[in-house]
C-alpha cells in the first residue's frame, strides 16, 4: 500500500510540472497623455485583452498610462518574469511613433517639442523586444500604436535629413519572435468608436478560439480589422517561426488526420485530466492517509470524484477525533468594503500596509474559481480572501483575485513563502 502512495505521488508531482507551462504576458493601456489629447481606448483595450489572454492560461500584469521612467522600469522587470517562459508577450495600446525608420512606443508624459527629444523622451521598440527576448517559446510583440502622431502639428523640426513617417516602420524580429502591428508601415490605425479599437477586438475575438494556429490567428485578426474599417485599415505581423504548430487555445481535437502532429500543448488536456483522476482515485480511495487525499482534491477540484475524496477526508479526521471534539472556530468571512469615496479599501484582514499576495485571479463569471483556491488556502491555515480588484487602485482590471493581505511589503514576502508551495504562481504586488 505504502508503494502504491508513493506512485501516486509521483503522479501528481508529474502533473504539476506538465501543467506548470509558463505564459507570461505585460498588457500595458495608455489613455491618458498629459500634453495631446488622450485616447479614449486604450485603457479598455488592455483590460479586455488582458482578461482575455487569462483565459488561454497566461498571467498577466496590467499597466496603465505609464510615464518614460515607468514604461521602462515595467519592461526591464518583465523580462526577468519572461526568462525562462514558454511564451512572454507584450501588449501596448497608446500612441507610438516612427523616426529615420526606428519605432518609439509614446509614455504619457511626453512633450516632443523637437524631432531630437523623441530619442530622450519615448521608448525604442528594440526595448520591448527585448524584455520578451529570454523565453523559450513562442516571443509575442502586439502594438496597437499605429494612431496618427499627435505632436506632428507642434514638433519643431531640427534636421533637414530627419525623417518622420507615418504610423510605423517594419521590423525584423530575430526568429522565434512576432510582431504584429494594427496597421501594416506607413499607415495609421483607428482609436474605434466603441470601447476597444477594431484591432485589439479583432484579437479579443479570434484568441479563445481552439485550434487556430498562431499564423492563422493573426490572418483571421488581419481579415477581421480589414472587412470592419472597409478597408481602411489592414494589420500586419512581422516575423518568423520554425514548423511547428503552435497555438494559444489548443485545438479540442488532439489528433491531426494530416501528415504533420499538431504541438503538444504542455498542459493537460481535459481528457487526460478526467483519464487521471479516475485513474489516481482508484488507486487511493481506500487511503486512510488526511495528506494524500488532500493532494488528490488540491490537484483535481473539479474531479467528480473530489467530493468523495472531501467525504473520505472528512471521514478520517474525524476517525481521530474525541468523541465530544470542542467547537470549531467560526468560518473565515471577507470583510465588509469600507467606503472612501469613490476608492474602496478592504482593510480588517492585515492591517499595517498596502502590499498583498496576489494568489490568482479570474473574471467576474468565474468568482467560484477564486472561491476554491481562497478555501484551498484557508484549508492550509492562511488567511485568504476573495476580492473585487477594482477596490484597489493598483489592481483595478475587472477581476476576481484572491488576495493575503493588505500588510507591510516585509510581511507580504514572508506570506508570499507560505503561499508558493500551494500557488506556484502567486506573487507579491501593491495594491493600494
């Protein structure tokens, strides 16, 4: 019996480190610029796709309307986040600019006053391409910074030999890595009428589909802009990939009728999730050890067979207790949101800072996921709530999170080293 624990084990290590496939993503909305009118979608524009790119499992850090020195400090720690990953991608809506056939990314705090100060006050794209330049898969670049410059009418020029194009410049990634531009060189893309721009709501529609192949994905995002703007505006990816396929949501069909095999994606897929669990139970259901069934209902939630792994659980806890146990200590509840006005604080649960362990988060649909892992948590003596991250004004994107904290940053990192071993993803962030 005891060999047969171990295997499982085994099993469930295996797993994690098969679903464990990082994908990493810097989502950055730039709305409001101080000195040229702002762009209404932007700021929209990243928080749906970045909602949307948490639904083909990456993790994603939200930016909004950063300065020269905030746009750099973000790309320079993203790539040590990128370092290592499967996929590293970088998401920038705003104003960008293109200069003797070099591409700026515009910060909000940007003057331009002169053709020279675009080298001094906005970010080169070679930047960007290189905070995604570590991973070791696939290398995205999305610019939706194709807007006609708005600082043309008051830059003054200083070289006759300088040139300013309209919209962007082409590239040549090093291989490996795409770039994909909302308008093709030497055109301007649309802000959009509505909330998002026609390329980020191309994107937004075409990524959760299963099964399209990344060069097919941007094709279908080119068609969709395309036919929308009748034809005014035509995206465009530049780049190079190796043969094989590589997909964002994996096709629903493992086996491919044609001469090629589809990647692997590195997570599991439901099937073999459902094969496994059946499989493991088996295997552990007559166990009267509390750890091993406690890792078969952590490993697979939403197993049919969890519930009866809970029962089992509950079954051999109790077969320990004495027969009059004391009362259990009331159930952890989320305290109430205090009102501050239009920013609200949820604050009785670490009082003492603004730092927080972020262990997840989820759209506003999916709150029961958040729920599980909160619970997950608190089975393991930490302290977890489920929040609403628009009460926090450096979380603010829409989505469930679950969060430890808000404490000191010190108390946060110590937190942070009790979390890990259940959320291998959670880190540490600011929260208000």
């Amino acid at each position: 019996m005891i060999l047969r624990i171990l295997l499982v084990c085994l099993t469930l290590v295996l797993v994690t480190i098969q679903a464990d496939a990082r994908r990493v993503a810097l989502v950055i909305g730039n709305s409001a610029y101080q000195h040229v009118t702002k762009l209404p979608n932007p700021r929209n524009d990243a928080a749906d796709l970045g909602h949307t790119l948490q639904q083909v499992g990456f993790q994603v850090e939200l930016q909004n309307d950063l300065t020269f020195d905030a746009l750099r400090r973000s790309l320079r720690d993203f790539s040590d986040r990128a370092a290592g990953a499967d996929m590293a991608l970088v998401f920038f809506a705003g104003h960008g600019i293109e200069v003797d056939k070099h591409n700026y990314l515009i910060p909000v705090d940007a003057q331009l006053k002169t053709d020279r100060d675009v080298r001094f006050e906005a970010v080169p794209l070679d930047f960007v391409l290189s905070a995604v330049e570590g991973a070791k898969g696939l290398r995205l670049v999305l610019l939706d910074a194709c807007r006609n410059n708005p600082f043309a009418a008051s830059m003054k020029l200083t070289s006759a030999t300088r040139s300013i194009g309209r919209g962007l410049s082409r590239v040549e990634p090093a291989a490996g890595t795409l770039v994909s531009f909302a308008a093709k060189e030497g055109t301007t893309a649309d802000d959009g009428e509505g909330r998002n721009s026609p390329y980020t709501a191309a994107l937004i529609s075409n990524l959760t589909q299963p099964g399209l192949e990344i060069n097919f994905l941007f094709r279908k995002v080119r068609d969709h802009v395309f036919h929308s703007t009748g034809g005014r505006q035509e995206p465009f990816t530049y780049g190079s990939l190796s043969s094989k396929r590589i997909y964002l949501k994996p096709p629903q069909e493992s086996v491919d009728k044609g001469t090629d095999t589809p990647a692997k994606d590195p997570r599991p897929t439901p099937a073999t999730t459902k094969s496994l669990d059946r499989e493991v139970w088996e295997t552990i259901k007559d166990s009267s050890s509390a750890a091993v069934l406690q890792a078969f209902i952590d490993k697979f939630p939403d197993s049919v067979y969890a519930a009866l792994a809970e029962a089992k659980l509950k079954e051999v806890r109790t077969a320990g207790l004495p027969k009059d146990p004391p009362p259990a200590d009331p159930p952890i509840s989320d305290p109430p949101p205090r009102d501050f006005g239009t920013i609200y604080i949820i604050g009785s649960q670490l009082p003492g800072g603004a730092w927080a362990v972020i262990a997840g988060s989820f759209p506003s649909h999916q709150k029961w996921k958040a729920d599980k892992r909160r619970d997950m948590l608190r089975r393991r003596g930490i302290r977890a709530a489920t929040v609403n991250t628009d009460y926090y004004p450096n979380l603010r994107n829409g989505l469930w999170a679950v969060m430890v904290g808000p404490t000191t940053r010190s108390a946060a990192d110590r937190q942070l080293r009790l979390v890990k071993p259940a959320i291998r993803d959670a880190y540490v962030k600011r929260a208000q």
